[in-house]
C-alpha cells in the first residue's frame, strides 16, 4: 500500500502574506471547522524566491490524518536555480551596476586611504565619520 498518497479531490484556501489576515483566515477556517473526520491531508505549500541568489525555494508542510485520529507532520524543502534565458541586455546592464558598485567601493577606499596617509593615524582615527567612511 502506498502511504501518502492522495487523489486529486480536495479544498483550497489561499492563505494572505500579511500575518495578520493570515491568522484571522486561519481562526476562521477554525470556527467552521474546515477539517473534519473525513479529511486525510492538510499541505501549506509556498514559494519564495531570492533575487540576489537567483533561487527558489519551495516548502511544503503536510500534516496527514490518519483513520484513527494520529496526525503526522511532513516537511519538504525544494530549491531551484532560476533556469530562464535572461536577455542579453539584462545580463549586461546587471553586470555593470555590480561593477560599478565594485568600481566606487574601491575609489572610495583608494580616497580614504590618501586621507588617512595625509592626516596621519591618530587625527584619522579620533573622528567617528572618518572611521564610518572607511568602513562602508
């Protein structure tokens, strides 16, 4: 016999991303009662995505009900490079901003250290801006 295993019938609740309404809907499917004996399997599945990564995740929690009342949790964690073609150009323009960042963090380095071989270590380091300059 397969364990898990369910057919396509079923209910869905889209949940919002705001927690407040989040609980709120959740209280609600509570109050009327949304699960009962004949339910086997409750999934929470969502998808979030990480730009700078460039990656999904997706999760989904499964909570299966079995005919004589236990209840097992399930968590499952999937992650996923971003396989689409990007257009060139948007390769090119994200490639620039990022050496551009690159480009000003160094100059700004190069700046801050001509300002410190100038004033010397002690002047240099007894103000608080010049130490927040050369940090960031």
């Amino acid at each position: 016999a397969l364990v898990n295993a369910y057919d396509a019938g079923g209910f869905v609740q889209v949940l919002s991303p705001n927690a407040t309404e989040f609980r709120a809907r959740l209280a609600q499917m509570k109050a009327d009662r949304w699960t009962d004996q004949a339910t086997r399997a409750v999934f929470l599945d969502f998808t979030v995505f990480n730009p700078s990564a460039d990656q999904f995740v997706s999760v989904r929690f499964l909570f299966a009900f079995a005919p004589y009342g236990a209840v097992t949790a399930e968590l499952t964690v999937r992650s996923m490079a971003d396989r689409l073609q990007h257009k060139l150009a948007t390769r090119a323009v994200n490639l620039g901003a990022e050496f551009a960042l690159y480009a000003l963090g160094a100059l700004n380095l190069v700046r801050e250290m001509g300002r410190l071989r100038a004033t010397g270590l002690a002047e240099f380091c007894s103000g608080i801006w010049n130490l927040l300059s050369l940090a960031s």
